[in-house]
C-alpha cells in the first residue's frame, strides 16, 4: 500500500487530538509522527518527505492554510488532509480548489479519516514514481551524444532509417548503430516504447 519511507505527519495544537489519531493510525499500521504547530513541521521537515499531511485549519501562529501555502511554493508533493470545524467549511473548501487533497470535518469517523488518509498515501506514491521515472528519463536523455539526440528526434518523428541518413547525410549502417545506442541508452526496445517515454515527460522535452 505504502511505500516502507511514506509517514503521517500530524499538525494540530490540540494534544488530544494529536495523541489520538497518531495511536488510530498506528493501530492501522501506519506510521505517524506529532507536530503542535505549523512552525514545528516547517523546522523539523523538508519539502520533499513521503507521505501524508493530516493539518488543522485553524491554529494559534501559523495557520494550516499559511502551512498549505508555504509547502506548495516549496514543490511539496504531501497531500494535505484539513481537521476543520463547522464554521471552517467554506474556508477548507477553498483550499480544495489550492491542491488541498480533502478536508474532514470534527467530531470525525475514525475509520473513514483513516481511509481517507490511505488514499493520500496511494496517491503521494503515485506521485513520487511519476518523478523518479521522470527524473530517470531526464538523466537518459543527458547521456545521449549530439548526433544521437538528432536521430532519435527524427525516429520520433516516425521517419525511416533510409530517411534518416538522407537528412543527416550519413551511411544507413551509421543510422542503425545510433538507432541501438539511443535505445540501449534509452532502456527501451523500440520506437514505440521510446516515444511512450518521451511523452510522458512534463514539461515537454525541449529539441535540438
């Protein structure tokens, strides 16, 4: 379900609740470490953990709102889960519209915050395997030469290996040898698959 790194992080200035919900989680099998305030996550975690952000919306110094704010400009990939009371409603619906993953509203069902928070976790993974296979194309594409970065373009573009040493006024035998190298470079076994990798790239890869 979650990967062995993945915790969560709970941010509330009430110590009951706090204690509560670390020890249902953990009853659950899920890891999860205690914050009385939005400051003390900021201090004591980075942008870039592995999990999921249960945070109260309204809290003394910082606000989870600020918190929310503070973690997207930073590139944070947590989702965040907002505790909100009746009267916060409308605020954390707004925060939805901001990348906040779902709100709960207090008292909350036990089990229904913990499969809420299963499912930030599901998609904080997600997310993760997205970048690391993303930044693992970025570090194969640095690794091609100039001349194989221009074959594999017109290989993208569905041209013929014939058409490919017209335009670059190469022998074909030299075009199949680049062909394999951008594949073998590339950890792919045809076209198809390299372009299904080239596009998954966001933003898209820049040419030439």
């Amino acid at each position: 379900m979650e990967s062995p790194e993945q915790k969560v992080f709970i941010v509330d200035d009430d110590d009951a609740i706090r204690d509560s919900l670390a020890w249902l989680l953990k009853t659950r099998g899920l890891p999860a470490e205690t914050f009385a305030s939005a400051e003390d996550f900021l201090a004591q975690c980075g942008p870039h953990q592995a999990g999921c952000l249960v945070l109260d919306i309204r809290m003394p110094g910082m606000s989870g709102l600020e918190l929310q704010e503070k973690l997207a400009e930073s590139g944070c990939t947590l989702p965040v889960i907002f505790l909100t009371g009746h009267a916060d409603v409308p605020i954390a619906v707004a925060a939805l519209k901001h990348g906040a993953f779902d709100f709960v509203e207090k008292p909350f069902n036990d089990n229904a915050l913990v499969d809420l928070v299963i499912k930030g976790l599901e998609r904080n993974a997600r997310i993760r395997a997205d970048h690391a296979e993303k930044a693992t194309v970025t570090s194969r594409l640095s690794q091609l030469t100039s001349r194989e970065r221009e074959v594999m373009d017109l290989i993208l573009a569905g041209k013929l290996n014939k058409v490919i040493a017209d335009e670059l006024s190469i022998s074909m035998r030299t075009v199949e040898v680049h062909r394999a190298r951008v594949l073998e470079k590339m950890g792919v076994r045809s076209a198809v698959e390299l372009a299904q990798i080239i596009a998954s790239q966001d933003p898209p890869r820049q040419r030439g």
